[in-house]
C-alpha cells in the first residue's frame, strides 16, 4: 500500500499526518508500522479527515482515537501550509478551526507563519474533567503525584527528580486506573529543580509505549497542577527532552476557566510512504 504522508515537528513530538483517506480499523495497524524504526520513524500518527461541522476546516483523528494537543499544533500548521482553507487574519496570525478526536468542541489554533516550513502555534484546548491525587508503589518506592484527566486522555504528574522508574511503574499505573475511561494515559516525571519533564505515553488501541521528546497534554497537565497549587494563573515554559512548550492558564475565583499551548512546529517532509 502506497500512502502520501506529512512529517511534522513540534517541540521534537515527531508526528507523521496521513493525507489518504482510511477505515478507521486500519489505523492502529498502519500507525504502528509508520512509527517504526524501519520506516518513517515517529512518536505518533494522525490521520486527516472530513470534517463532521460546517464551521470546521478539517477533522484530525489520532491513531488511538487520543486527543493530542501537539498533535493539533501541528494540524493547525499544515492546514494553513496546505491552504486547505481561507482562514482569518488576526493581527499577522491566522485563525484555523478544526475538529480532533477525543474532544467533541470546535478547536481553534492561532498560527504565525515564521518560513515556509515554520510556524508559531497556540491551541486552547478543552479543560480537564477531573484531578486527583495517586499514589503508587513500585520496587518498594512510593511515587506520589496527581492524575489529570482530559477528554480521551489522562496524564500522572509525578514529581521524580532525576529518578526515572521507567515503563514498569507506567504499566502499574495502567493496571490499577483501568476502570477510568482513557484512550492514552502519560506519566510526566516531573524535576522541580530544573522546571523539566519527561513524558512516558501508553495509547491503548496500538498498545504503543513511547519516551517522547515533548508532550502537549502532558505540558497542559503539568498547568493544571501548578495552577491549582498556586491558585493562579500561569504563563509557564516548560522544559522536556525535545525543546519547551509554553503553557497558559487564566484562573477565575480559584477555576481554572482557559488552557493554552503554545510553542514551534516545523514541517520536516512530505512525500509518499510504502506499508
């Protein structure tokens, strides 16, 4: 099988789009494929389809049916590379609206193009539905954080310092939240000191566990918490493995009422890919 793909750069989160339309069964199995080693190589894979609302320019579905918030940077950078549509111009950015799984809203990705291939971008993305805190103990060691739950994905903030337990205490997590109704689950292992997260990812359908070099949720996780800590608004740059992302949040009478993502996409290639 003969595919047109794009390959996408936020914060390091290497994204491949598949521009062909496909059953949805078949996602899983062609995601895994395409992020292998041997292939295109990527931490994630999303697929562009129709959208379902006549106010949206596209619809981006994960491979795991997810919500990805650096995912849809990225989307929002190739619709206005691609001008899959004629989009609004705010003060030199343009408005993209667009669907994505895991969220039933019209989302909204303001994008400053920098180069051809380069682009600013900044997503609000839909609030958490909950935070909790959890405890859990592996090799003897109790790790203690808090469960940020969003629409198709949920994300541990564990505050870790250098001490990185691995996949083993992602896969414990998986096991004792399975009654939660996720589609991906992350572990951000969380160095105050240094401002610095390393996100660990699970996505269910292709059963994938990925180190990845940024996390946008997990970013917008990581707000949540401080947030509700402070009990204040931030405008934070987060440090992980590929780069930073910047997060936003704007706190009324001690809710959070708004969470952005912000930070660099680069296009890196397009072309055909053989499965």
């Amino acid at each position: 099988m003969k595919l047109n793909f794009i390959k996408v750069n936020p914060t390091e989160n290497m994204t491949i789009f598949i521009l062909d339309p496909l059953p949805r069964s078949m996602y899983p199995e062609v995601a895994n494929k395409l992020m292998n080693y041997n292939n295109l190589h990527a931490e994630q894979v999303g697929f562009i389809e129709r959208p379902n609302l006549p106010e949206s320019c596209s619809r981006l579905h994960m491979m795991g049916g997810e919500f990805c918030g650096n995912a849809s940077r990225a989307f929002a950078a190739i619709m206005v590379q691609r001008g899959y549509s004629s989009f609004e111009l705010e003060n030199d950015k343009y408005i993209v609206p667009f669907e994505a799984s895991g969220v039933e809203q019209i989302l909204y990705g303001e994008v400053r193009q920098l180069t051809d291939n380069s682009f600013e971008v900044k997503v609000k993305i839909p609030l958490h539905k909950s935070i909790s805190s959890v405890e859990i103990n592996y090799n003897g060691i109790d790790y203690k954080g808090f469960i940020v739950e969003f629409d198709g994905i949920a994300h541990a903030v564990i505050s870790t310092g250098n001490d990185l337990p691995g996949e083993g205490l992602l896969l414990k997590l998986v096991e004792e939240l399975s009654p939660l109704s996720y589609s991906a689950l992350g572990i951000m292992f969380y160095n105050e000191e240094k401002d610095f997260i390393t996100p660990l990812v699970y996505v269910k359908d292709t059963g994938s566990i990925i180190w990845e070099r940024g996390c946008g949720t997990g970013t917008a996780a990581l707000g949540v918490v401080l947030s509700l800590k402070s009990h204040n608004s931030i405008d934070k740059k987060v440090n992980q493995p590929g780069g930073t992302i910047d997060v936003l949040t704007n706190v009324r009478n001690g809710q959070i009422e708004d969470i952005y993502l912000k930070g660099d996409v680069t296009i890196v290639a397009e072309g055909e890919v053989y499965i």
